[in-house]
C-alpha cells in the first residue's frame, strides 16, 4: 500500500467533515482563505473581498486538486492582528485573516473561538461561506 497524497499533519481541520476538492488556480498555503473562481478553481481574494468559500487543507501548487474545509467546520487559521472570542474574521488578502471591517461586506466569515494577536493560529468555525452578509 503507498503513503497517502496528503496528511493533515498541519493541523488544519479542528473538528467537522464539509471538504469538497477544487483545482487550485494558484499556489496556494495550507490555512488561506479562498474563493471559487469558476470551473471548480479557487484562488485567495483579496482583503475583504466578501467571497470567501473556505480554508485550503493542505499546501498545493497551482494546478492540482486541493481540499477547501468548508461550512459548519472549526479551522486553525492565522490571524494578522488582535482578535477576540466571537470577532468575524476574512481573509486578509496575504494568507492570513482579520476582523470584518465596519463598512465592509462579507459573503463569508469565520467566527473566532478564541483570541490571538498578530501572527498566532487561532481556532475559528466557518460560520457563513459563499452566501450571507456579515
């Protein structure tokens, strides 16, 4: 029997079973937030770009089938500044996420579970992706 493709040794997944696999449009880290970009392709968008379907399990090279977690999941993510329990959080643009700005629309976020400051993995739930508005 050969090794598995992927582990998720990272950490990623904390806890739920929403994955589905897209193609990576890009290089893509394990822990970023991404967006579909049609013809089952996702890519990271831009801060507070509201798209936000999900967090890449595993590092990919653009190109190859990645597994995005997706609603109703706890993740472990990065954070770019200080947060605190209950902040909404998207994807920052570089990787990492941040608090909802005040005039910002999201189509999609993540509730933190637990605080952090900048450049600390927190435990956050995907709370509403590719549809609702923060």
């Amino acid at each position: 029997m050969s090794a598995p493709e992927h582990n998720f040794a990272e950490g990623v997944l904390v806890s739920g079973e929403n994955l589905d696999s897209y193609t990576a449009g890009e290089d893509l880290t394990a822990r970023t937030g991404v967006s579909y970009n049609g013809n089952f392709e996702v890519t990271e968008p831009a801060a507070d770009a509201g798209e936000f379907i999900g967090v890449v399990a595993y590092d990919v090279a653009s190109g190859n089938e990645v597994d995005v977690i997706k609603r109703d999941c706890e993740v472990k993510i990065e954070v770019s500044e200080s947060v605190t329990a209950g902040d909404e959080l998207v994807p920052d643009g570089s990787g990492a996420f941040e608090t909802v700005a005040t005039s910002a629309l999201s189509a999609g976020f993540l509730l933190a579970s637990e605080g952090g400051g900048s450049g600390d993995l927190v435990t956050a739930e995907i709370f509403a992706a590719g549809g609702a508005t923060a």
